[in-house]
C-alpha cells in the first residue's frame, strides 16, 4: 500500500508539471511601448494561473510554440530609454514580432490597460501598430475615447472587451484565453 501511495504521488507531481509547463508554453506576454503595464496584465495572468513567458523586448526570434501573444500597448519616454531604443525601433521590433505571430498562427490579444490617461502621441504610435494584427481586443474604459481603436480594428470581427480598470481585466481574460483553449 506504501508503494502504492508513493507511486501514485510521483504520478501526480509528474501530470501537474508537465500542465504547468505546457501552461507557460502557451503565452508569450510583451510590452508596445515599454510601459509598465504589460507587468500588471503579467499579476492577472497570474491569478488565472497562467505563467506567461514574459519579455518586455521579446523579438520574433523568441515566438516559439506559443498558441497566444499578448502585445500590451502604452508608450513610456522612460520605458524606451531604459531599453536603449527609440519610438522607431520599438515600432520596428513590434511589428516583426506580430508579423511573426500572424505567420506563425498565433492568437494575438491587445491590451491597452492605462486608460485615457495612459493616450497620447507616443502611446497612439503603439497602438496603431498592434491593434491592426489583433484578435482580441481588451480596453479600460475611456481609452476609445476618439474612437482610435475603433477605426484601427476597421472590418475586422474583434468586439473590444471594456473594462474599468486593470483589475477588470481578470474576466475577459479568463473568457478569451479559454475560447482560444488557453483555460
């Protein structure tokens, strides 16, 4: 009976790696932008129990058996100076990544989690490079504002998820990521 328990223990640690493993496989999470909201969507994830492969400077290079891509868009002077790259070459390396994901068949989810506050010519820049490859669609309210995000998504089938805040993200999270078999 010992060996029993023992060996069905070792059988159940085995399964839960190996699901938390392909769990981590599954997301990649990077900033567009290089503001810090791509690390709060990374603490929501989190209590979805998601463990996203996270980098704030992924390239398409580092795109591997990943079924989504979460692009967090919010533009940051500091952000892009602590990088050591300018708005330009942040555009650049975002649209080879979401180039890559598209190509790749990789899901890809938008989120502009700063609201209105978080807009501007910088952030605007961002936004209208990731939103066009976009799959879904998650915004603080306010952030639609002047309908930016509206016209970017053009004819595409993309309903935003509106949220109020960055913790409201947690259900249309949980929604998306389940209906592309994430969850």
């Amino acid at each position: 009976m010992k060996r029993y328990l023992i060996g069905l223990a070792a059988a159940f640690m085995v399964i839960v790696t190996t699901v938390s493993f392909a769990s981590a496989a599954d997301v990649a999470l990077t900033s567009v932008g290089q503001s810090p909201d791509a690390m709060m969507v990374k603490v929501v994830l989190k209590s979805l129990s998601v463990k996203p492969d996270y980098d704030p400077l992924m390239k398409a290079d580092d795109l591997s058996d990943h079924k989504v891509l979460i692009a967090v868009v919010g533009g940051s002077s500091k952000g892009l100076g602590a990088a050591g790259i300018d708005k330009d070459q942040e555009v650049a390396r975002a649209e080879a990544l979401l180039d890559k994901a598209k190509a790749d068949g990789v899901k890809v989810l938008v989120m502009h989690v700063g609201g209105p506050g978080r807009r501007g010519t910088l952030s605007d820049l961002f936004i209208s490079a990731a939103v066009p490859y976009s799959d879904g669609l998650i915004l603080v309210d306010g952030a639609d504002q002047d309908g930016l995000f509206e016209s970017l998504l053009g004819d595409k089938p993309v309903e935003p998820e509106v949220v109020p805040n960055v913790r409201g993200t947690k259900a249309p999270l949980e929604k998306i990521l389940a209906s592309w078999e994430i969850l």
